[in-house]
C-alpha cells in the first residue's frame, strides 16, 4: 500500500511502485484536470506540485511519493475561489485550446513561489511547458497579472 496526500485528502492505494504519478491521479482518483502530453516529461502537460515543487507526473514514480503532499489543479480552488493564478489566466484569455493549460498554471504556482516578481527571462527560463496553440505571449501576461495580485 502507498500513502499519499492528494490536495490535502489521504489516500491509501495498492498499486504498482513503479506506476507513474500521472496515472494514479487519473486512473484512481479521478483527478483529470492533469493532463497526458508526451510521456517524456518534455511537454509540461502532466505537471503538478510533489512538496511544493513543480514535477512532470508522468516520468514520476508513485513510490517517489509516498509521504509527500501532492497538489494538482483541482487542489487550487479554496472554498469555492479560484487561485489568483486561475484567475489571471481568465483576465488574460491564456488558453486557447486549454489542454496544456493545467500544467501551465501548476508551474507557475511553483514560479511565483520561489520569485514573486518574474521578470520576461525569469518566465522563460522556468515555464518550460509546451503550448501547441502558442499563446506564450497570453501566458506570460497572465503570470504578470498574477504576481501583481496581492490576494
């Protein structure tokens, strides 16, 4: 049995060890707000937070987890609020096709965690998540909008 701690609920689950993170959100917590992309941990689709760091759940081990807390989109919402992350990406109109997008907002939960104010090349260097629609130029003002909101 692995324990895990899942957007602040406790799970015991009898899977495989080596079973990726990915599908264990998916598969048997019903959790698919996290997204499959490329099952290389290339495409940031699948990113979600392992102890507060941004990780690419589909490479990660469900036994790599065990004890930690885990948070994934569905974990941002509080008492019927969005984060204020959510919401920059509405103001700015972020996603087109909206597949990407979850593990977008996951990564920059984890930017603006460690710098609050990024600047263009803090953004580019830590938001590595692949947008096949291309709205970078939308993302990026949207994590300006969020590190200006003091919520």
């Amino acid at each position: 049995m692995i324990r895990l701690t899942v957007n602040d609920k406790e799970y015991s689950l009898d899977v495989e060890p080596d079973t990726p993170l990915l599908w264990v959100l998916r598969e048997q917590l019903s959790l698919t707000g996290t997204k499959y992309g490329c099952g290389k941990a290339q495409c940031g689709a699948c990113t979600v937070q392992v102890d507060g760091i941004a990780l690419r759940s589909c490479v990660f081990p469900i036994a790599a987890a065990s004890g930690k807390k885990i948070t994934t989109i569905e974990g941002l919402e509080r008492s019927g609020k969005l984060h204020k992350i959510q919401r920059a990406w509405i103001e700015a109109d972020a996603p087109q096709c909206g597949y990407c997008q979850s593990g977008m907002i996951m990564a920059t939960v984890a930017l603006l965690e460690t710098t609050p104010s990024p600047s263009d090349a803090d953004i580019d260097d830590q938001i590595t998540n692949i947008c096949r629609c291309g709205t970078f130029q939308e993302v990026r003002q949207a994590i300006h909008l969020a590190a200006a909101d003091q919520d």
